[in-house]
C-alpha cells in the first residue's frame, strides 16, 4: 500500500510541468503589466490645485494622494481637529476657503479638495 507522500509526487510532477509550460504566458503578461504601470492611474496623475488650496499644499501639480496627505499635515500642524470628535476638522480662515464652511467631517473633505483640484 502506498503512502501518502508517493501519492503525492505524481500530482506534484505534473503541476510542475504545467507551471513550467505556463511560465512564458505569464512572463508576458508581466510584460503588458510593466508598461500599464509606467502609465499613472487617476490617483496618481498629478493635478493643479486651486489658489486657495495652493496656500495649503502649494501651486505645484500633485496627485490626489499627495494633496489629502499635505491636508492631513497642515490639520494636524495647526491642531485644527474637534478634540471631541475627531472625525471632525475645524477649519481655519485658509481651510474655510477650500471647505467653504466653518466645520467639515474628514470624510466629506475629499470632495471639498476634488473641486479645487483641476487636470
């Protein structure tokens, strides 16, 4: 009677040879994936921001990524989030610019940068 370990070394030798027949297949695909990575997605791509938003970030064209992080410093530099709540930003006299009002929860914050944020 066979164990399990002879069992398994059929099994073992043919999913090897397939992976070696496969490999080429996917030495291309890998290829097709490099040159769609060298090509920037829509968060990546970097965009103008607004001169209300520039004071924050400045004027350089960043990506999305880079802008909410620049935000996020700024916030947490001027300690302008709600010590109660803080899922909530308190904006200050540059922040109220971009927000276009007093208070703004972080999660309604993004779509306050997007209308700043041009292509």
């Amino acid at each position: 009677m066979a164990t399990k370990t002879e069992k398994a070394a059929p099994k073992a030798a043919k999913t090897t040879k397939a992976a070696a027949e496969a490999a080429p297949a996917k030495a291309a695909k890998a290829g097709a994936a490099k040159t769609a990575a060298a090509k920037p997605n829509a968060l990546q791509q970097p965009l103008k921001p607004s001169a209300e938003l520039g004071a924050i970030v400045g004027t350089n064209p960043l990506p999305r990524g880079e802008v909410v992080s620049k935000v996020w410093e700024y916030i947490k530099k001027h300690n302008l989030q709600n010590p109660t709540n803080k899922r909530e930003i308190v904006a200050d006299d540059k922040l109220k610019k971009v927000f276009g009002k007093d208070k703004c929860s972080m999660f309604e914050m993004n779509k306050h940068l997007a209308a700043h944020l041009k292509a």
